[in-house]
C-alpha cells in the first residue's frame, strides 16, 4: 500500500516515560503527527539512511494485562540502550553526550552547512549506536572541521578531550569489526570486547584453555569483556554488580514487573531464570534458559533480551545487547506453521550428505509477529527475520523459536520505491517478476532461511562449535548457508503443494533474479569505492552469486551482458541455477560439519571479499540519480500508559514520534544508566 496524502492533523500529546510507572511528573510534550487515513512510513531521511515508522497491529486487542507485559518488556529493552554504545566502542558513550549537549544547547547559527554537517554526523552516531557505520562498519567522516568542534564545544559548554575528540577526526580505529587476519582482528576491530592492550592470539589462548561438556557446551565469552592486567588475562563478565551492572540492575527492575503480568507458567519460568542469569552472568544458567524460552510456545507475546549475536566480534565470542518485543500475528503465523511442520520433509529432501542431514528436526517453531518495540543492536537497524536460540546442541535437543518481523517488513515494502529495480534489472519480463511476485518471495526466503536454513545440518562427532571451528568466517557461510536453503527451496512444487507459494516458477524467478541482481551489483552503493566487504550478510551474498556465477560458467548459467553502456547480470538456466545452489549448500554445510576452516576461508576470501571495482564504479553513477538512502532503520512507536489515581496502569496507548531526534533525545533523558568509561 503507497500513501498519497499529505500529513493532515498535528496532535500534542504527553509522553510519559519513567522508572516506575507510579511516577507522573516525569513528562514531556512533543509532536506527533498522525494522517487521517493512511500511515505515513517516511519519517526523514540523511546521509546514506532512510527514517522510517512501523505501525503495531493487534496491540488495541490485547487484553490490559497483556499489554502491560508489553509496555514492561519494552521498557527492559531500553533500560539497556546504553550498552549496545559501550560495547560497539570505548568512546562512544562520550561523544554521543557531548554532541547531544551540542545539539540541545547550541544558540548560534543553524542555517549555514557546517550546522547541517554538525546535525547529520549525530543522526549517523544514533542511528549506527556509535561512531563506526552500522553496515560497513568503517568509520564516519564528519563534513565539519575540528575547530568547527572546538567552537561549538566552547560555546555550549560541552567536553570532548585527548582521544576522545581526536579520534572524531583521525585514521585511528577506523573499522568497527575488521575480518581480515592480515590486519589483526582484534587489534584492527575498535569494538570493545576486548581491552586496547589484548591481542587475537591472547584471545586464543585464554579461551582455549577453558574446558566445556562437548555434548553441551556453553558460549564461552558470550557475556564479558576480556582484559589484560599486568600480564594477565581476565575477564569482566556484565552482569548485577559487574560490568554494565548499572544498566542490567535496570533490565531487572522492568523484568520483574513483566514477570508479574505473563500470560503463562512457561514465560514466569524463562523470565525468573533470565533475571537469574543477568543476576549471576553464569552461562549455564543462560543455556536453561534457552531451554525454557524456547519451549515456550504458547501465549501471543514473546521477547529477545540478552548478549545475543558475535557478529560485531572479529573472533566470534561476544554477544552483542539486543532486545526485540513481539506480538503474534495470527493469521500470518497459521499459514507460515506449515514450513515448520515439514521441516523433516525439507531437511530429508536437501542436497545435503546424508550423514550431515539431521534424523530428526526438533521443535523448530515459526512465527510471522509484529515488533513492539526494540532497543540495543536491534535498534534503529533492525533484523526482518530472527532464529535463536544460537547454541546449536539446544537447537539440535530442545528445538528453536524462528519469527519473521512482519510489521518490519510491511514498513519496508510500503516505503521503497522501484526506480533501483528498473535500473539494474535486465528487461521488463524481470521487472514484471519482480512486482509481481517479490514481496512474496521474499517473506518465503526469509521464512525458509530462518526456520529451516539455521535449524538444518548436524555436526559430525568431535568437531566444535563453528565459532571455533571457523573462526571468522563462520557468521558469512552459516549466513550463505541458510540462503541457500531458501534459494533451493523456492522453486519447489512442494511449496504450492503445502499452501504457502503461489505460483514456483513465478517465486523461484522473481528471487533467482533478485539475488544474483543484488549479490552481484545493487548491494555494492552501499560501500565506499575501494573497500572490501566486511558484513558477513553481504560477504554471504556476494559469495553464493560469484561462486554460481564461476561454476556455471561452462554453460552460460549466469551471462554478464553489456546494453546500452550499462552491465547485467541474466540468469539463462533456473534449472541450473538450482542445482549450483544445491551443490554450494552440501559443500558449506560439509565444511560445516567437518569443521573444515581451510576451505571455508577460501570460500570466503575467493568469492565474498573482494569487489570487482568496474563493476562498482559503474553501480555507484547508475545509483547517483536516486534521491531513496540505500539504508533503512526505524524510530519506535511509543508505549504510552494511562494510570489511575493510585499510579494502576489502566491502559497504554501507541504513539508516533514526529522525529528521529525527539526520540533519541529522549531516550539519552531517560535510559542514560551507565557512566563515560566503563
């Protein structure tokens, strides 16, 4: 659905935020704007990115105690948001203050572009939770000069010394999380899971030495930091009275309150056992409560809150803060059910060795929810489709919860534009596909790959976790991995057969197409000219394009074609297509299983690494007339509660925020929990 009306009222309401939802002096008036009929997505837009709104369907038929379970967990999330700053960078929470300082108490002129560079350089900050770019994870550059800095500095009273402002400006810790060994990955990585003076190989040898069930191992170093102090090594686990103790001691306040309100014995049981394990920091205590959280199967509300996702660790250990709130779609979640109830059919079916094909798939879950409220590495960049939890043995013994964000999504569709689509792809036929049957290819895909692609595949006997069994490749093949499940799958009659595709060919088409379309050529504006792929996601699909590319080569599976100046990319066989994508899948899944390290490294490095840079060149003039950001993320609905007299919530209403900095200014006013330096 596309909106053509203008916004049509502004509405002043009172946003009350706090820690006890008793206190009612703790408010502050902003606008919101709201159309009478249709939702407008576009917030705002600057720099690379694009603002955007979600809407919450189904919240006003939740019961009030339901949507207390909401509004508390929510609440958890956020109580957090000043870690996810603290872990991507030592100086991140610094800076952010004082630029924030900057931009609230700055009396000067802000019409000239020094000001607008100023403005655009802290949008970057909020949207990316630091310094280093959300998606490349290199550094931002600010279009303002240091003594631009000093003068707004000066003028508002504002602090930003030493390293701390130098390196606003300097070549120094220029890439967030840097994948290439050559470099040094912890030494080349400014993330700060590990002190300044701690270098891969301690991280190796420290880790190494701690002895796991290899039946049922832990996540080693999934929630502290590992320092080096007068030669040794040691870590500092976040937890109650630890590191982040101040921020965790929040998460629990809101937890406790959720626990109080859960529709379900399950969700009290997960919720006492997290609140225990953020209590303690013990990994044990968190794999029960993964057990718990994902048995727990019943009621319309669920959460992510925890150290969660290594991808922002060069070395695979650390859990980066996320928190995702969510409510049952139902009448999504009953079609999409059926992928989970055939998972044994598509695992049994897979171009998989057999002895890599797993007996039996247990308890995989999928859900089609819509977010309620995010926070951490969730936030404003947010995932569309998530399956934990991550420790395989539970998954493989206790089954796994896979969701797509269905409102994420939707907000998406109803925000882009297809001027990129004309552009890149080759024809009219592929436009035509693409219009026709995109949105549903993609909702499939991300379907396939989350329930089926990450819950298939066993290990062999003896091989460790790919985390260490891969190291810093493993993120980018279990990422190809997974596509290459859904990749397989789309064109298969046995979707139609079951319900869930309307038309295999037309599918299986429109996501061919749009794969190799955006692995081979759109997903490159999103880089810098020169630089290398870092993301493990774009890694992973440059890696499967190429490689289908190379090895179809023979037969002309993959055409490299030249029209009117400008190159494309055409598929000449699906069939084809399909078994290269089959046969890619068996080889990661091998390299998996085997925990063979040489030849994912080569997968990678070979294929999902280097960018061919005519091609690039040429992506990024073809790209220049579009106005549409290439990036995308998202300001929260606001939760707001009515009380009574005594302080008793009575109800709790969605707002929207009018903008991006209203919210992350409010947000700084009332989650701010933890010091500079931590």
């Amino acid at each position: 659905m596309k909106f053509n009306q203008l916004l049509s009222a502004i509405i002043l309401v009172v946003l009350l935020y706090s820690c006890s939802e008793t206190k009612k002096n703790n408010s502050e008036v902003i606008e919101v704007i709201e159309a009478q009929n249709e939702f407008v997505y576009l917030a705002e837009q600057f720099a690379d990115i694009k603002i955007l709104r979600y809407q919450i369907p189904g919240f006003d038929q939740l019961s009030i105690q339901q949507k207390k379970y909401v509004y508390y967990l929510t609440q958890a999330g956020l109580a957090g948001r000043d870690i996810i700053y603290d872990q991507n960078y030592r100086y991140n929470l610094t800076i952010r203050r004082s630029l924030e300082n900057i931009y609230q108490n700055y009396r000067g002129d802000k019409n000239n572009n020094d000001w607008k560079n100023f403005e655009t350089y802290l949008k970057q900050i909020w949207f990316a939770n630091g310094i280093h770019h959300h998606y490349s994870n290199g550094k931002f550059k600010p279009q303002f000069s240091q003594d631009y800095l000093n003068k707004l500095l000066s003028e508002t009273n504002s602090k930003l010394n030493g390293e701390e402002f130098d390196v606003i400006f300097n070549n120094v810790d220029t890439k967030k999380v840097n994948l290439d060994p050559k470099t040094g990955l912890v030494k080349g990585s400014a993330v700060n899971f590990y002190a300044p003076n701690v270098t891969a190989k301690d991280v190796d040898r420290y880790y190494s030495k701690i002895v796991v069930d290899k039946k049922t191992p832990i996540e080693i170093g999934l929630n502290s930091k590992l320092v080096k102090e007068k030669g040794k090594l040691k870590e500092e686990v976040w937890k109650s009275g630890g590191m982040y103790g101040a921020s965790i001691d929040k998460i629990i306040y809101w937890l406790e309150k959720a626990k109080d309100v859960t529709e379900n014995k399950e969700q009290a049981k997960g919720l006492d056992l997290l609140i225990k394990y953020y209590q303690t920091g013990d990994l044990k205590v968190w794999d029960e409560y993964n057990i718990v959280w994902a048995k727990s199967i019943d009621g319309d509300i669920d959460y992510i809150n925890g150290f969660i996702e290594v991808y922002n660790d060069p070395k695979g250990y650390k859990g980066s803060y996320e928190s995702v709130v969510q409510i049952k779609d139902f009448d999504m979640s009953k079609k999409m059910a059926v992928v989970a109830n055939n998972a044994q059919w598509f695992e049994d079916n897979s171009t998989l060795m057999e002895e890599h094909k797993k007996k039996n798939v247990v308890g995989v879950t999928y859900n089609t929810v819509n977010i309620a409220g995010e926070a951490g590495d969730s936030s404003p960049s947010t995932p569309i489709g998530i399956n934990l939890p991550n420790n395989n043995w539970i998954r493989e013994q206790h089954g796994s919860k896979s969701v797509s964000l269905g409102n994420i999504i939707g907000a998406y569709n109803n925000s882009a534009g297809s001027g990129r689509l004309a552009e890149f792809a080759y024809n009219d036929e592929e436009v035509e596909f693409e219009e026709k049957y995109g949105q549903a290819a993609d909702k499939l895909h991300t379907a396939l790959h989350e329930v089926i692609g990450h819950a298939s595949g066993q290990l062999n006997e003896g091989v460790g976790t790919p985390k260490e069994s891969l190291k810093s490749y493993a993120s980018t093949l279990e990422e190809a991995r997974a596509d290459l499940v859904g990749l397989y799958y789309l064109p298969d009659e046995k979707l139609v057969e079951i319900g869930i595709s309307p038309d295999a060919k037309g599918i299986g088409k429109a996501a061919f197409d749009g794969y190799i379309r955006n692995g081979l050529m759109v997903q490159l504006i999103r880089l810098n000219l020169g630089d290398d792929i870092e993301e493990p996601h774009m890694r992973n699909r440059q890696l499967v394009a190429s490689w289908a590319m190379e090895k179809g080569a023979k037969d002309n599976v993959i055409e490299k074609v030249t029209k009117d100046g400008k190159t494309y990319f055409v598929i000449n066989d699906y069939d084809q297509l399909r078994t290269l994508f089959g046969d890619l899948l068996r080889e990661i899944q091998r390299i998996k299983s085997e925990g063979d390290y040489e030849a994912g490294k080569n997968l990678v490095e070979n294929y999902g690494v280097k960018v061919d840079q005519d091609i690039h060149i040429e992506v990024l003039e073809r790209n220049n007339k579009f106005k549409s950001a290439p990036y995308s993320g998202f300001i929260n609905p606001v939760l707001l509660p009515s009380m009574d007299e005594s302080g008793e919530i009575i109800d709790i209403s969605v707002i929207q925020p009018e903008s991006f900095a209203i919210q992350m200014l409010e947000y700084a006013k009332l989650y701010t929990t933890l010091p500079n330096e931590n």
